[in-house]
C-alpha cells in the first residue's frame, strides 16, 4: 500500500489542513497523520491515482512537494549522500575558481557537468586544470567563509544514526572539504577526489581514479554488503547527474533540489523542502528528530 506524503519548507509558506485533507478524500486515502504541523502529513492510500502527476505539477506551483512511495521498508539503514549542492549549498570547485579569478568559467562547467551535459571525469579535470598554481591554503579560506551547510543536514544524520543507521557521504569533490563537511555534520565515513598539491600550491591534478557516477555506485554496493544490509535498505540523497546511479540503485533515492535533468530521471523530488524532508519521507514525525 502506498504512502502519501506531502511536505514544505519549514521556512516558507505553511502547508494547510485543507489541502490535505481535499487531496486525502479525493484519492479515498486512509486517516491523514501529521508528521509535523504547517509542514509534512502523509496519508495511505490503496493504489495511486492516474491524476498524480498532474496534481504533482499543481502543488509545485504552491511550494508543496508531493511523494508517494510503498509503505513497508520505509526506515533505512544506510545514508549515502552527496555533498555539492546537497550536504552544502555551494559547489566547493565553484568556490576555489572564485578565489582564483576563474569563477565564471569554473561554474559554466560545473553546471553542464551537473546536469549531464558533460563527461564528469573530462569535466573535472578541465576544471581541476583552471585552479593550477593557487596556493593551498585559499582551501581553509573558503571553508571559513564560503561553505554553508544545508538546511536540516546535521538533524538528518543524527536522527538517522541514533535509529541505528550508517552515513556515508560520498562526493565527486575533494577530500579537503569532505572530510571537514562529514566531520562536522557527524558522518561515519566519507569518499572523494584528492587534490594533488606541491609546494604548498595546487598542481592543477587530481589523483587517479577519479570518483565519479561508478565510484558512488560501487561505494554504496560495498558498503551495503559490510554492514550485511540489502540495496533496498539505503535512502541516497544527490542532485548531479553523477548521482543518479547511486539515486537509481538505492531502495530510496532522493533528488534535492536536484538539476532538472536529474529530478526528471528520478520518482522521489524533493525540490521546497530542506533535508528533514529525508526523514519525514521515511515516517519519522518532528517530535522524533534528534539535533
């Protein structure tokens, strides 16, 4: 049997009784449970209707994400989770071409790449290439100033590792960032790319091979298989075209605010909410979050 749900931004526009209540009698759903007022409620129903995607399309208009997934198995035990634009809210490459005056450049490529136009691989090479010879400690620079955590990150893992589940953040950027990132969100492990730096400056490489789509893949079957879990039992969280084979392969897999390429690709969208809408989408309710 289905579950419904329907969530918000908490920052933004509440989400009211009646929209929930007219889209639950509409589809003969089962008793509406809010997991959090003004903000998310879910309802069972006995099969989706043929009207969901249009009714999808009218609640985008309102700021309300709607997701319907099967009721059973819904609480995973894994978290794998991209950083870019995910974990964080900027894309670190991004940030360091900024501090090395190829900020533009940088981005436009970042962007392609992201939304799949480009080889990720060929892409980040090209961009790595553009940051040759700034000095390393620009890194520290822009972790300080210009790294931002995603809204409800840190209550995501820790609600999830308090119920017995694993996170692993993986990340086609660099280790520089990730480990800081994962480190301070509360991760239990983390993957990405390594700047090679001489000198105290950037060489403009990075280290073979590059963790990309099939790394982030490989990564969740292995991690899967050491913690004696299934696929199904891992919730995947991305918004990059390299994400989507870890998206697609995990028993939930998350678009966040995802690039439109990959958000079309994908069942579960989340585009208003922040990443406590990972947990009501697995039942949890507000009372139940851990900060």
């Amino acid at each position: 049997m289905p579950v419904v749900t329907l969530l918000t931004n908490p920052a933004r526009a509440p989400l009211e009784r009646s929209t929930v209540e007219s889209l639950r009698d509409a589809w003969g759903g089962g008793e509406a449970i809010w997991l959090a007022p003004g903000i998310a409620a879910e309802f069972a129903v006995a099969a989706l209707p043929d009207n969901f995607r249009k009714v999808w399309d009218g609640l985008q208009g309102l700021g309300i994400d709607l997701v319907a997934q099967p009721a059973e198995g819904r609480r995973k035990q894994l978290l794998i989770a991209d950083m870019d634009s995910t974990m964080i809210q900027q894309e670190c490459i991004d940030e360091l071409a900024a501090e090395a005056g190829v900020g533009p450049r940088v981005a436009e490529i970042t962007a392609r790449a992201m939304n799949g136009e480009l080889d990720f691989q060929g892409a980040l090479r090209e961009r790595v290439g553009l940051l040759k010879g700034l000095d390393a400690r620009v890194i520290d620079k822009v972790l300080a100033e210009r790294i931002t955590f995603m809204p409800g990150g840190r209550t995501l893992v820790a609600t999830m590792k308090a119920n017995d589940a694993h996170a692993l953040l993986v990340s086609g950027g660099f280790t520089n960032f990730a480990s800081k990132v994962g480190a301070a969100l509360g991760f239990d492990e983390y993957r990405a790319n390594t700047l090679l730096i001489e000198d105290g400056h950037l060489t403009g490489t990075v280290a073979e091979p590059i963790l990309g789509r099939e790394a982030k893949v490989e990564a969740l079957r292995e991690v899967t298989a050491r913690l004696g879990i299934g696929l199904e039992d891992a919730l995947a969280v991305g918004d990059g075209a390299n994400d989507l084979g870890m998206l697609g392969l995990a028993g939930a897999g998350v678009a966040l605010h995802a690039k439109p390429s990959v958000a079309a690709q994908c069942e579960l969208r989340v585009n208003h909410g922040d990443l406590t809408a990972l947990l009501y989408l697995q039942g949890y309710a507000r009372d139940e979050f851990v900060s």
